[in-house]
C-alpha cells in the first residue's frame, strides 16, 4: 500500500474545511499548577501510579484484589469521568543514571560496569527494554447553564462585568474544592488496594504531554518550559485578529512542534505513523487481571481506559422501561405466538436488573484504546495485528483499527485533555474492575532512595534494581538453590561483578574453582587448600591466632574453638560433647592462652597440655589430636606459625583439595569462617565502614556437624549488626532442612534466589511456603546459554521472575561451563603476554555468547590487536 498516494492533507479532513492548526484542535486552556482547565470549562487533575505485580499471585489475592478495585468504582459519584492510562515506553534513563552514578572506582570494574550500561543504553533506545507508565486523571465536567434554567446564560449578558466575573470564578473554585474531593477519594482508594499513587505536578504533566504530542523530538530534546505571559496578553481580541504577530503564544501553540497529515487508516505527526485502535466486541465474559494482557505486549504502545460514571437513577430508570416494553412487545393476547426476540430480550433486561439491585452494582460507560506508533507503516500493521489477535484472546472480544475517525478518538486519549468518549461500552461494576489498567511488573523497590546497585531483566522486557544491602531488608542474608548446572556459581558472579562497585569485602568458600577468574580479574586472593604432600611447602593455618587488635580472646573465639574441638573429637553423626568435657577443654584453652602471652599457641601446645592432665579423658583427647599435630599432613596445615593473612578486599578459599578428606573439609570450613568473623568483627576504621560480604558454594558439609551448625546459625543471626551478610549455595534445600539449625538458616536468609529443579519439586514448595502460581513459575524456568538464566528472585515479600543477561565481557568472568573455560586456557597459553582482562575482551568479541563447544582457539584466530 502505497502512503504517499493515499496521505491527504490534515485540512481535508477537518470539520472546518479550511486549514486549522493543529493546536487549535487541542483542548488545553491552560495549566494552574497541577490543575488541568480544558476549553469547555472541565477541570483535570493528575496521578503517577506505581501498579500491582500479580505475576506470582493466586487466585484468591487476584480475586481479593478485584473486589477492592470493585469497592472503589462503586465509591465514585454520579458524573464522575476518569482515564486510566498505560503507557509502555523505554524510558529507563532515571535507573539506568542512578546505577551509572554507582560506579566503581577501580578502573576494571568500572570497564566492566561501563559496557554494561553502553549496552543497556543502545537497548533502550532501540525499544528493546520495556517498562509501563501508569497515570490517572480525575474530571469534573463544567456545566455551563448549570441548574439555574435556560435563561441564566442570557441573564449573564446584561450583567455587569464584576459580577459576571464573580459568579464564574465562584463556580470555578467549587468545581475544584469537588473535584480535589473526588481525587483525594480515589487516592485513598487504591492506596487501599496496594498501589502507590502520586500526584502529578505542572511540570511533570507539561512534560508528559510534551513527549505524547512530538514522539520523535522528545527522545532528543527536553520540554519547554510553559510560558504564562498569554495570561497578560495587552491587545484586545480583535487587534490580535489583524496583526496575529501581536498574539502570545498560548500553552497548546507552545506544546506542539510538527503538523499533521491525516491518512484513510493512520495519521502522520513529527515523523511517527499513529493508528488508535478500540474495543469493538465485549469479552463473552472477564476475569480478574483480564486486561493485563494487552499491558505486555512485545512493542511500545498506549492503553487508555476512560471511565464515565453516569446517573444510576437515570440508567435504572432506562432499563426498567426496555423491561416495560420488552414485556409488552412479548406478551401473548388472544392465543398468537409470543415474540421469541422480545422474551429474550425481556429475559436478559430482568436478570441485569436483578444483579444490579442484588449486588449493589452500578452502571459504567468505558472506552478502551490502543495508541500505537511506528517509523513506518508495514512496522505499523504488524503491530495493528499483533494487537487485535491479542484482543481476540480475550474471551472472544473483538478490536477495531480506526480508519477516518482515528483522529477523533486520538484526541480523547490526551493526558488530562479528554473532552468525551467516541467508542463507549456499558458494563456493571464487576465486569470494569477487570479492564482497570493498573498492573506492571515488578521492578525492584519502589522507595525513592533505593540504589540500583544490581540490574537484572524480568520477562517483560525490563529492569529489576536489586540491592543486596537495602536497607529495608531484615537481614542482609540469602539462600541460592538449584540443580547442577542450574547456574548457581553464574549468578553469584553476576551479583558480585555489580555489587563490587560499591567496595565490600569479599569472602568465598568454594568447592570447584567458579570464582578462580572473578578473583584473578579484581586482584584478589586464591588460597588452595589441600593437605600437604610430602617434602612439599605449605601455608599453615592456625586456628588460635587471634583477629588483628586482640590481646586475648574474646567469649566469640572461644566459641569457636570448642566447637572446633567438638567436630574433631566426636563423629561425624552429629554427637555433641558432654558439658564436662567442654568446662574442661575450655579451661586448657584459656590457661594456654594465658601462658603463651603474647605468642599465639599452637595445636601440638594444646595436644602437651592434655596428654599432661590429670584427668582420664582430657589425655583420651590428647590421643585423639594426635594426627592433626606436628608433622602429620593435616598437623602440617594446621600446627604452627599462621600463614594466613586476609588483606585483600577479595578473598576465595578454594577446598576442591579437601573432598577427599570430609573430616578435615569440615574443619577447615569452621576454621576460615573464623578467621573471615574475626576480619568482619574488626573494629578498625577502614573496615567497620564497609559492607562485608561471605558466600559459602555448596555448604551442606558444614551442616553435618552439631558444632558448625550452631557455629553457622551465629552467623545468621548476628552478621547484620556488622553490615555483613552471608550467601549460602546449595543444590538442594534438603539439606539445610536436614539441619538441626534447617529453620534458621531458612527464616534468616531475606534473599532466596531459586534457580532450576529437577525432580519432585513438592519438597521446595513446602519448605518455602509457595502457591500454585509461584510453583508454576519455578517449573518454567529456563536458560539459554550465552544469552540469559532465570531465577525466582525472593527478597523480603517481593517476588518475581528476574533474567541474568550478561554482557560478553561478564559472560566469560562469571561462566563455569567446561569447555569456556578450556577455550579461556588454550587463549592463555596462546597468548601468554596477555593479562586475564586482556584475554577476556579478546574472548568477548570473538565469541560473546561463548565458546559454544569450542576448546580449542581455530589457528586463524590466532592473533590478539594491542
């Protein structure tokens, strides 16, 4: 279809047959703050709405939910109009800005955090990053004959100027006082129900109205600010008539920057293609939520719902005569057939009736809208059928794309400027509530001073700030749970590839080597441990060595070293030491203390001290110490002079060496998560400011023994006194159930990230407590490799379906895909000058979605630019 054949001038299809401009069809009169007045008198005021994320609801908060937006349409009077209006736009810059603004200052993380954002950035400008903008806008109609009679208008003729004045500006003032009623009324209402309402300033509504008239302008340029000297205007109306130049320029005249160009099927406005399409068929019936499908489709788009609420009396008085002549028009006299048509008719009249006065329901008139813009028609029609297909699904409605009366019905779709309705539908109460356009994903905290720190995208093509610091969390902890290969290890890489920006302290348990490159990449330490082998060095561990600044040991460290000795002198089934035989071993710790003085003690110290007791079984123990003193292997790793030494702001413990070795694994886990409490409890300057971060991959083999998990349930529970939090990694929550400290791990973790499961997924609904439709997500979790991995993201209360989409440069530091990190290998040792950053930029444009299965680097790849 050829545009430029059938685009037609504006001017032919105006009613005034003569060329108007644009603004002149406008219905803006002026704007008094944050009140709206309209050429016809009304008045508008505006709301920013914060909609509902019902994504992971049941049925009966859904239904909850729609029986109170029920209760708040039958709370608004007679006369009453509002619009409701979603728009799905790209505006991301207020959380893009906030999150750059939390750059890092070291240079590779901020290298990292820029391509982040540049991308972020080009997606939003392109229209791939979608987020739904909310409004209300309340009316009160002005009558202009009022109640008075017909005569008062022409009365007001013969008045005096003053008095004419008067009286108009007394019935402006109480318009007002009852339309800021009804608005406070409807604020309080869906306050009630869960969202967050705003009013709109003068400001912010000029704005918005400014980007709604010039769509291509406004991505470039910022508003005008309103000019207010047209309320001075010196020359009388019919000076301005012949020399215009004289004229001001009024608010729409200062609004609009393009003209116009009416076609058959769509309108051409400041290089955008416009098409309005309505509800033509109602839905055979609606269900709560109904109308948020339309709210998620794939492509900017407007949703306008405007509400008139007419005068019931009138509306039942209505009905009751179609009732009245529908049972006239059937009724049988002298043995004819009745009128099938008209008992029908009849039929259905009496049951609207009946459901009205049984139910308390009122009367509504709705239009429903869809604006859509595109750069060009066939982008346009695809768009124009995506959305009629979607309207078909809901319960057989049908939509109609405008033709010649496109423009007409546009104008009713202005933010505060809707002078009418040309598509209206009548429906009750319970059937309105379900068109209500009030539900957006979710999108992370809605306070104002919550920091975007992390960025993810929910499946509706937006953002999800998250912050595993806010301040609004109870506890600064969180449980990450999946199957093998689910991409545990690749979201705790992303999270700490964006929270490292904000400089914490980082403390990694691992078992595996996922954090080996994070590590590397930000400068940090990679401890091994491993039982030494013969004739090979070793760093000693020891566990007696006090936190920087203490003299003696506090009651904490004690603690821990009974709980040390408990895990090595009972089984690992769990038992717990008689309390003699704590009272006893912590005597021999404090007098050893108290000998050593300032000298640290040692294992094989201990040992001497209990083989020389007096008491039978403080020498039993001694036996027992035996192998994990002196020369022995793990005597060598732990009895001796401390070689640890957590000066890096990153720091990763890698026990892959210890699986092996079970006893010991556990013992060593105990051992650095005191050395890492005794960093976190530190009372130096430099660290108590800081946020402190600890994450335990796969710990389940701490939980075994009674004394690690009363160690760890510590560590829940206090850490956040501290500003520290602690990540807990597990294929399956089973095991932290198992635990005897299962329930405080699970009610002290704020966060819980629920990655893919495999198998019965009952046990994860009972632990944590999921509805159907929650479950129902958790099922439908997926991932493509290179591209993004979903998670069921709980933090708090808030809950939803988040994708971690990293770019290449954060796909290759937090991948642990085997053969990604082979090909990373063999580009190393082709390239053995290159640093690791270097090598992984090298990677990130060669293959940005991974390596794919490649190990090995293709020989004419085998060059790397400076």
């Amino acid at each position: 279809m050829n545009t430029k054949q059938r685009a037609r001038p504006y001017t032919q299809f105006s009613e005034y047959k003569a060329e108007i401009p644009l603004a002149r069809e406008l219905p803006y009169w002026d704007f008094m703050d944050d009140l709206t007045v309209l050429g016809d008198g009304s008045l508008a005021l505006g709301f920013r709405l914060r909609g509902l994320s019902i994504e992971t609801w049941d049925v009966d908060q859904v239904n909850r939910l729609t029986g109170g937006l029920r209760a708040m349409l039958n709370s608004l009077p007679d006369g009453c109009e509002i619009s409701f209006l979603s728009e799905l736009n790209s505006d991301f810059a207020e959380t893009i800005n906030a999150h750059e603004r939390l750059r890092s200052k070291n240079s590779w993380v901020a290298w990292v955090g820029d391509g982040r954002i540049e991308r972020l950035k080009a997606e939003a400008e392109s229209g791939g990053l979608l987020r739904p903008t909310l409004y209300a806008f309340v009316y009160r109609r002005f009558e202009l004959l009022g109640k008075a009679g017909p005569g008062r208008l022409l009365k007001s003729f013969f008045a005096t100027p003053k008095k004419f004045q008067a009286i108009k500006k007394n019935e402006h003032d109480t318009a007002e006082r009852d339309l800021r009623q009804v608005a406070e009324n409807l604020r309080e209402r869906l306050e009630a129900n869960g969202l967050s309402v705003e009013a709109i300033s003068g400001d912010n509504l000029w704005t918005l109205l400014f980007r709604f008239l010039n769509p291509k302008r406004a991505k470039n340029t910022d508003a005008p600010r309103l000019n207010a000297t047209h309320r001075e205007q010196e020359f009388a109306p019919d000076e301005l008539v012949r020399v215009k130049a004289l004229a001001l320029p009024s608010p729409r005249e200062q609004l609009v920057f393009s003209d116009l160009v009416q076609g058959y099927d769509a309108f051409f406005m400041d290089g955008v293609y416009h098409r309005v399409l309505t509800l033509k068929t109602l839905p055979e019936y609606t269900h709560s939520g109904l109308v948020s499908r339309l709210m998620q489709l794939p492509f900017p788009q407007l949703l306008h719902v405007h509400v008139q609420v007419p005068e019931q009396s009138k509306e039942l008085a209505s009905l009751q005569a179609r009732r009245r002549m529908a049972h006239s028009m059937s009724a049988t006299q002298g043995g004819r057939a009745s009128d099938l048509e008209s008992e029908a008719r009849l039929q259905s009249t009496e049951e609207l009736l009946r459901e009205l006065i049984n139910t308390g329901q009122k009367i509504y008139y709705f239009q429903l809208a869809v604006l859509l813009r595109a750069e060009s028609v066939d982008e346009l029609d695809a768009r124009t059928k995506t959305v009629l297909a979607t309207i078909r699904e809901l319960n057989g409605a049908e939509g109609l794309a405008e033709t010649v009366a496109g423009f007409k019905v546009w104008k009713t779709l202005l933010p505060a400027g809707n002078i009418g309705a040309v598509r209206l539908k009548r429906v009750k109460t319970d059937n309105l509530a379900d068109f209500l356009p009030l539900y957006e994903p979710y999108s992370g905290p809605r306070e104002k001073d919550a920091k975007p720190v992390c960025l993810f995208r929910n499946r509706q093509q937006g953002l999800v700030s998250y912050d595993p610091f806010d301040s609004r969390l109870p506890n600064y902890n969180a449980l990450v749970t999946g199957s093998s290969g689910a991409g545990k290890s690749f979201l705790n890489n992303l999270v700490l590839l964006q929270y490292v920006s904000q400089n914490p302290l980082t403390y990694i348990i691992d078992i595996g080597g996922s954090y080996r490159k994070l590590c590397e990449f930000l400068g940090g330490q990679y401890i091994e441990i491993s039982p030494p082998r013969a004739g090979e060095a070793c760093r000693v561990i020891n566990p007696f060595e006090l936190a920087p600044g203490q003299v003696e040991p506090s009651p904490q460290k004690i603690k821990f070293l009974l709980a040390l000795l408990e895990n090595v002198l009972t089984d690992t089934d769990g038992e717990k030491l008689p309390k003699l035989d704590k009272s006893l071993l912590e005597e021999s710790v404090l007098a050893l203390y108290k000998k050593n003085g300032d000298r640290t003690p040692r294992l094989s110290e201990l040992n001497s001290a209990l083989a020389q007791s007096k008491d039978e079984r403080l020498r039993q123990f001694s036996r027992m110490l035996y192998p994990w003193t002196g020369d022995r292997p793990y005597g060598r790793l732990l009895d001796g002079e401390n070689g640890l030494d957590l000066h890096s702001d990153v720091v990763v413990f890698d026990l892959k060496g210890l699986s092996s070795y079970p006893d010991l694994q556990s013992v060593m886990i105990l051992i650095i998560t005191d050395f890492i409490l005794g960093r976190v409890e530190s009372k130096d300057d430099a660290i108590q400011g800081r946020r402190k971060q600890i994450l335990m991959d796969e710990c389940w083999e701490l939980l075994k023994s009674q004394a690690s998990s009363n160690f760890m349930e510590y560590c829940v529970r206090t850490l956040r006194k501290t500003g520290s939090g602690i990540t807990f990694i597990t294929q399956g929550l089973e095991e932290i159930v198992a635990s005897s400290i299962g329930s405080a791990i699970l009610s002290n973790t704020a966060t819980k990230f629920i990655l893919m499961q495999r198998g019965d997924l009952e046990p994860i609904r009972k632990i944590l407590k999921l509805n159907d439709q929650e479950m129902a997500l958790i099922s439908s979790l997926r991932q493509a490799k290179g591209k993004y991995s979903e998670a069921f993201l709980m933090a708090n209360d808030a809950r939803t379906v988040i994708r971690a989409c990293p770019t290449p440069v954060e796909y290759w530091l937090a991948t642990s895909d085997a053969s990604d990190n082979a090909l990373l290998a063999d580009t190393r040792v082709a390239f053995p000058e290159k640093d690791l950053a270097q090598v992984i930029h090298w990677l990130a444009d060669n293959y940005p979605n991974g390596s794919q299965g490649l190990t090995k680097v293709p020989g004419d790849k085998i060059q790397m630019k400076e």
